[in-house]
C-alpha cells in the first residue's frame, strides 16, 4: 500500500494513480517518439527553440508534442486533470467556446486545447504564479491566438465579458473545506486542494451562469462527497446527464466520480433527474498494470499508454 494522490485528494491506495509527468531533454522535444509510441499531433513553437526553464521549474510532456510548464515543488498535474479534459472533450466534441474554471498551471485546459484544435479558451486561475507558469506553456505550445489565461477569483463578474458564454466549462475543483486536513505550506499546493477561494457550489453558480444553450459542464468530484456535488447542481439548476465512477485499482471502491450536466431548461422535463450512470472506469488491473481502457484513454489524449 502506497499513499498517492491525485489533484486535491489523498488516499492510502495500492498501486500508482497519479499521472507521472514524462521528461525529456529540450534536445530531444521534437522527437517523433518516445519509448515505442509515436507522438501524435502538431510540432508545436516551442519544440523547435530551447525555451527558459528556471531551475524551481520542470518542462513537462502533456499532450502530443505539447509541453506544461510547473514548479518542480509545487503543484503538479495528475489523473483527475487529464480525465476531467478527456471527459468534457469527449462529450462535447464539438464546442467551440470552452472556459476552464479554477485553470491552475493550466493542465486540463492544454489537454483540452490539443484535443479541440478549432476551440477558442478562456481560463480563470486566481494565483498570479500560477497564471505565470500557464503563460509560458501557452506561448511554447503556440496557442496564444486562440487561448485567454486571465488573472482572477472565478467567483467575481469582473472574471467574466458580460453575457460571456461557452459551449464546455471544465472544473478539477479543490475538495476540502479548510481546517479539514493538513494543508500544505507550499500556497500553490494548498490552493488546489482546500476550497481556499470557493467550492464545488461556485463552480456550478459559475458554470450555470456561462454555459451556452446545449452547452456541458464537466468535472470530477470525490464519490464520497457525491451528495455535496448533487446538491450544489440542483441549486444552480444544472441536471447531471452522466456520471462515472474512477476506480484507481481493480476491486477497490471508487474514489472519484466524473459528472457531466447541463443547464435544466436546456432539456425536457423527463431529463431533468435522470443520469445515466457508466459502469466504473478502472485506472490499474488488479495485476498492477494500467487497464487497457485507460491505456486507450491515455492514447486519446495524447498520452504514452
């Protein structure tokens, strides 16, 4: 038993759940592969340069070719990022306006970006190093004329352009209140996983509030809070159409849930509490290795399997 984390949540889990960023050398950044898997995707900018990256930074492989800038002692991304992005994409794989709530370095939001190469993003991310970090990646991975990163509290409408709206809204919300466990001394750390500026209500108010017509909100949310998330879509008049449980370990309860919903009035009233719940997604067989349908998932995004 090994204790893993991912983004906000801390379990004593056997097996390996968090997403280990791959590194490689700037010299090597546009290599077709990488150990047998052939990198799929555009050469970004960045790939052909030898960019900055200060010794408390790593310059991380995401998706594709694609690269993220993070603290080598901060926050890093994990499994739930890159599922929340595979999850929203995959529902909403037409969306042309997409805002990620609460955006960080900016993990779910690059995923998303090199999975909707026509959409347009604006993301919300309300500590200033964070927004540093997410910049860069931007610039490196050439998405500075399609890809807003704004320095806010999502909570505030001077986050937003009136009347702003967007066909997918990502949220990997932090998931415990503050004082409920031990927060980190690293601020960008304790951000990520304390409700510090807001909780799972904010980000369904915010989400409500800018969806489009027909448009999908999509995250992940502890299963063991489920009854927090389903009471915070209700008040925000949002109607979870799916949700799937995420088991870290084959024969082990789930830890995580992803929720898609959509505006109520944005469906018939025999929709309006009616989900469709899918059977679990299974991160590691119970021999240790990464399930075969996750390996597919991690293909899907641009990931080695």
């Amino acid at each position: 038993m090994v204790a893993c984390s991912t983004r906000g949540i801390r379990y004593q889990v056997s097996g390996v759940v968090q997403v280990s960023a791959f590194r490689y050398q700037v010299s090597a950044a546009n290599e077709t592969h990488f150990k047998g898997w052939a990198k799929p995707g555009i050469v970004p900018p960045g790939a052909l340069t030898s960019p900055e990256v200060t010794p408390d930074e790593t310059l991380d492989a995401i998706s594709g070719h694609f690269r993220l800038f993070q603290l080598r002692d901060g926050h890093r991304f994990s499994t739930d990022d890159v599922l929340t992005a595979w999850y929203g994409t995959t529902w909403a794989p037409s969306a042309a306006r997409v805002l990620d709530l609460g955006s960080g370095v900016g993990s779910v939001a690059m995923i998303a970006a090199w999975r909707l190469p026509g959409a347009r993003f604006v993301t919300i991310e309300a500590q200033e190093q964070s927004v540093k970090l997410a910049r860069k990646s931007a610039a490196y991975n050439g998405l500075e004329d399609r890809y807003e990163i704004r320095l806010a509290d999502l909570r505030s409408p001077d986050a937003f352009v009136p009347d702003e709206q967007f066909d997918l809204v990502l949220g990997s919300p932090p998931y415990f209140p503050p004082g409920s466990g031990i927060e980190s001394e690293h601020p960008q750390r304790a951000a990520c996983r304390f409700e510090m500026r807001g909780d799972i209500r904010d980000y369904a108010r915010v989400a409500a509030e800018r969806l489009a017509p027909g448009g999908l909100f999509a995250c992940v949310f502890p299963e063991v809070d489920r009854a927090r998330l389903e009471k915070a879509a209700a008040t925000s008049a949002l109607a979870i159409v799916r949700r799937r449980p995420v088991v870290f370990r084959e024969g082990e309860r789930p830890l995580v849930a992803l929720f898609a919903m959509t505006r109520r009035r944005d469906l018939p009233p025999h929709m309006h509490d009616r989900t469709w719940e899918e059977p679990p997604l299974v991160i590691r067989s119970a021999d240790g290795l990464v399930h075969l349908e996750y390996a597919a998932i991690k293909l899907a995004v641009g990931f080695p399997p």
